[in-house]
C-alpha cells in the first residue's frame, strides 16, 4: 500500500469516526455513562487508570518496584521469542471492569482512548524502534463469529490511526485454546503449539508490533512472534492495553 492511499484511508477513517460520534455518543471507559462529542473519558474517571509507568521490566514492561531492578522475575528467568513490549495500563481496579466491557458487552469505542493514552505514553518508544507495521493477536474464528469482533484488532485499528502506521492481519489462529488464564506456564506453552499461521505467503515487513489487550506471561506473544520471525521478520516488539504488576 502507497503511503498516500495510506494517508487517504486514515482520513476518511477519522471522518467516518467523527460522524459516528455524533449519532452515537461514546462512553466513558470507566463509568460507562454517555460523553459528550469529543471526549473519550470523564475528566473525573481519568484518575482511576493507572498507567504503567517506568522503572519498568526492559523485557516485557512489567512495572518493577526499584529503579536498579532490570528485568521481572519472569523476564530474567527465561528467554521470549519477541525483542521488547511495552503496557499502557496497570491490571486491576477501574481497568480490569473497563477491559471487560471492551471485550465482551460491545464497547469497542474504548479503543480510542486506549491508543490515545498508548501514543502518549509510549507513542516515541513505538517510533524509534522503527515499526513498519501492527499485527493483531488474532482470535480462533468461530470465537470471534460468535462475540462478533476481535478487541485486540480494534485497539489495534484505533492505534494505527493514531499513529499512523498501518494494520495488517498477517496471522491467523488456526486453532482454538484453553483460555491462557486457566493453565499454568507449561501448559500455556503446549496449549499454543500449532496455533498460529501466517496469512500469506510473503512478510515484507522487517520490524512489527503485535497489539493485544492483556498480557501475563507472554505465551501468546511469543507463539505469534516466533510465526512471523521464520518468515522473515527481524524484530517482534508488542504493546497490550493492561499488564500485571513485576514479579
């Protein structure tokens, strides 16, 4: 895709988003209740989405609690298949109903605050490392029939208008999976084996940026990742909207 049809798309996707938001109000991804045309959060509810901010793990961007610590336990213990990832918010509280609501009743216009705060924070991080591209994590299709959309491709979406880089679906699951919250890190491992697929037969991309909502113990990233590096790709970098606290 040109960088000028690149550019054309993103416009009417902000027109089209625009327009939407003046029949259809969103709502806040906190309180839930109806904004008004231009907000993405209650100025009041924006203090209870607590950022990952730094010291964090160099690896997986958990927060750590000391500024001399490197890596989390996790990240130090073994060895992931993706270069480095970055999390906007802190898993728990007002974000762990809000993440719920994303994924399960329909609210697909938290997104958009989301990437907002994403851009913000780790919008320069993004740009250095040179990301030609976002990757969703993808669902197992019939899942995805049944709830309707994917929520880390509409975060995904809402990030590359952000940010202007574009989306492209170059993975499928090919394999539905025990929810990764239900096993332990061994069974996580196995239970991803075969999972992922690539789309399409040639990756021009060198360095991607995989998009997802939660990250835990970094399975799921390093299952797609290690998909895309025997393609071809050189670097795996991801950013998710919530994390779990350093170990």
């Amino acid at each position: 895709m040109s960088k000028r049809i690149f550019h054309k798309r993103q416009l009417f996707c902000r027109l089209g988003e625009e327009v939407l938001s003046l029949v259809f109000p969103g709502r806040c991804p906190v309180c839930d209740e109806v904004l008004s045309v231009g907000q993405q959060i209650c100025s009041s509810c924006r203090p209870f989405m607590l950022r990952a901010r730094e010291p964090v793990c160099m690896r997986c961007g958990k927060p750590l609690e000391s500024e001399r610590e490197e890596y989390c336990m996790d990240c130090a213990a073994g060895t992931h298949l993706f270069r480095q990832g970055r999390a906007v918010f802190l898993y728990g509280g007002q974000i762990r109903g809000s993440l719920y609501r994303f994924k399960y009743h329909g609210r697909r216009e938290y997104a958009r605050y989301y990437a907002g705060v994403a851009a913000d924070v780790w919008g320069q991080w993004m740009k250095s490392r040179g990301i030609e591209a976002i990757v969703p994590i993808p669902m197992y299709g019939p899942k995805q029939r049944v709830r309707g959309y994917n929520q880390a491709k509409v975060f995904a979406q809402a990030l590359g208008l952000t940010i202007e880089i574009p989306v492209i679906d170059l993975v499928r699951r090919v394999r539905d999976t025990v929810p990764q919250k239900e096993l332990d890190y061994k069974e996580r491992k196995h239970n991803l084996k075969n999972a992922f697929q690539l789309q399409t037969d040639i990756v021009k991309y060198r360095r991607v940026l995989l998009a997802d909502d939660i990250y835990t113990t970094g399975s799921t990233m390093d299952a797609v990742a290690e998909v895309l590096l025997r393609a071809g790709v050189v670097d795996v970098y991801f950013i998710c909207i919530s994390i779990g606290e350093g170990a």
